[in-house]
C-alpha cells in the first residue's frame, strides 16, 4: 500500500510540475490553447491524486493498518 501511496504522491508532484513548466514557458510556446489545456490537466492531476491519497490515508486510519 505503500508503494501506490508514492505513486499517487509522485503523480501529485508530476501536476504541480507540469502547471509550473507551462506558466513559465507560456511566452515560448504561441498558442494560449495548448497552455490552457496543460495548466488544466495538471490541476486535474493534481486534484485527482490528492483525493486518492487522502482515500487511501483514511482507509488505513480505519483498518488500523500503520506499519
């Protein structure tokens, strides 16, 4: 379980970095569009991702399963 919480956590840093990458790089790359839609998939990564995180922390909260 440990494993796919570093995933998802991993997946939450892939997000932040992809919204960080396009805003920075938006003056290289012309078309606002393409920077629209890749700010917009990594916040639904992001957001995506926290959810199956948090998931996961409370299913073990409740299954008593720490170690």
């Amino acid at each position: 379980m440990n494993q796919l919480a570093l995933l998802f956590l991993t997946a939450i840093l892939a997000g932040f970095g992809l919204i960080v990458v396009t805003s920075l790089a938006s003056s290289f790359i012309t078309s606002t569009t393409i920077v629209n839609f890749l700010i917009a998939v990594g916040t639904i990564a992001v957001i995506v991702f926290a959810f199956s995180v948090l998931y996961i922390a409370i299913k073990a909260l409740f299954q008593k399963n720490w170690m």
